[in-house]
C-alpha cells in the first residue's frame, strides 16, 4: 500500500507552479509574505483596518478589515492561501535594515497579491493597494515590476492581468509604467466598493515581454 507524503506527515514537495513565500527587496521597503505572527499583533490589525477605511482602497480595492477580528480573518485566509501556492500576498513594508528603527513591526505601507485565475494555462491576476502616506512616489510601480518579474522567473507565469475600474487613472499610470500594455474595456465587468458594477481597463504583461523602463525611487 503505497502512503501520500501528507498522510505520513511530510510536507509535500512545491508544484513548479506553486507562489512559493519570498521576500523581494526594494531598498528602502520590502514585500514581505505576510506571516501568522501579523495575525497576533495588534498595531498590524490597526494599520488593516485602517486601510479598510481609506476611501480609495474601500472603493477600488475593498478589504474585508472592519475591525480586528475581521482583519485577523483576512491575514488567516491569506496564510492559508500562501501554504496552498495559489495566491501570494505580501505586505509593503518600510525596510527596517535602512530605517534605523526601534519599532518591532515596521510600518505598513501597503499590499500587493499576484493570484492565480488559471494555474494550468499560466494565467495570474495582480493588484495592489497602497495607505495615503505611500502614495505618489511611484511606490506602486516599483512593486508591481518587482512582483511580476518574481512571478514570471519562479511561479511560470505566462500572462500576468491587471484590471482597474476606468475611473481610476493612478491605477491605469501604475499598469502603464509597469509594462503592462492596456488591451481593451471590459464592460461593468466588476462590483466594486460604491456597489456598483463598474467598467474596467484590461492591462497585461507576457512573461515574453521586454522589461520595463526602471522606475525610480522616493522622489
Ligand atoms: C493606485 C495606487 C496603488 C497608485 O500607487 P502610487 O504609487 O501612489 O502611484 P503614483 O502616485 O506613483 O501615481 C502613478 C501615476 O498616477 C498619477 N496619479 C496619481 N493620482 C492620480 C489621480 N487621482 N488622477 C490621475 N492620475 C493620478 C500620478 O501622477 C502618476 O503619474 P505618472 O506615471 O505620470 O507619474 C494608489 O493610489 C492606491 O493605493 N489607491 C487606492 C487603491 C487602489 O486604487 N488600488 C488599485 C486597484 S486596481
């Protein structure tokens, strides 16, 4: 009788295609996973249900973070879809290795998921959302470089979507700046936070793409 590796306890071996967690770099921030100790601390929980109450994130990117325990839902969801390989979701965070620091949990800036949408046919979907204080520095842009290019070289991404309501140009310049060339409208294609059904710009980025322009830091 032969045993599975998870019915005789051993983890089993990553798919090629499996988001496998990584912390990606970015001079002064970091994208991190998020990790389950987030899930125990209290300024974490705050900074998401924050971010759940910024008018922009709540109306082009809602998050599910009323409040603590609903944020602690959403990282436990996250987590679990993390050890599954199916969707990645780091945290943006301030790099405490330049950012002389005594805080234990360094500032949270912002959050970025590539997920899959069609794992056989190498079809993911990315999208981001950034707290007030990060905005307008081409934060956005340098992470999405940053996580597609990780997503391309380790996951086998073939074609990577970004989708944003018309309405939101910043989000439509990130797309742009990030390589990722606009393909067309999709018809009230998503619900967004306002409840209404709004149309939407379809942007990707092939793996065979040429790398974007290098986009700069805090300026
Ligand atoms: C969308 C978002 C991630 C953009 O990130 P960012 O790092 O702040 O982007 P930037 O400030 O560098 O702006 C990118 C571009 O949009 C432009 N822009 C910013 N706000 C704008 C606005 N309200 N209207 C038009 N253009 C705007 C900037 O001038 C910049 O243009 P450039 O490329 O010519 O320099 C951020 O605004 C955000 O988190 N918004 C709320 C949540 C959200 O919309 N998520 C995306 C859902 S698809």
């Amino acid at each position: 009788m032969s045993t599975s590796a998870s019915a005789a306890g051993i983890a089993p071996a990553p798919s090629p295609q499996d988001f496998v967690r990584t912390t990606l770099e970015l001079d002064e921030v970091v994208l991190r996973p998020w990790s389950r100790d987030d899930i125990d601390e209290p300024t974490t929980l705050d900074a998401l249900v924050a971010a759940a109450n910024d008018p922009q994130i709540a109306l082009w990117n809602p998050l599910p973070a009323a409040d603590r325990d609903a944020a602690a839902k959403w990282l436990e969801v996250r987590e679990n879809a993390w050890d599954a390989g199916n969707v990645a979701t780091f945290a943006i965070v301030e790099n405490t290795r330049l950012t002389a620091t005594t805080d234990t949990v360094p500032g949270l800036l912002g959050a970025l998921t590539v997920r899959w949408t069609d794992r056989a046919d190498g079809l993911a979907m990315i999208g981001y959302w950034l707290l007030p204080a990060a905005r307008g520095w081409g934060l956005a842009t340098r992470a999405t470089i940053a996580a597609a290019d990780w997503a391309f070289a380790t996951a086998g991404v073939r074609r990577l979507e970004l989708a944003h309501a018309v309405e939101n140009e910043a989000s439509c310049r990130v797309a742009a700046r990030s390589g990722f060339p606009a393909e067309g409208v999709l018809r009230a294609s998503y619900r967004f936070g306002d409840g209404a059904y709004h149309d939407e710009h379809l942007h990707a980025r092939l793996a065979t793409d040429p790398a974007p322009e290098p986009a700069g830091g805090r300026g």
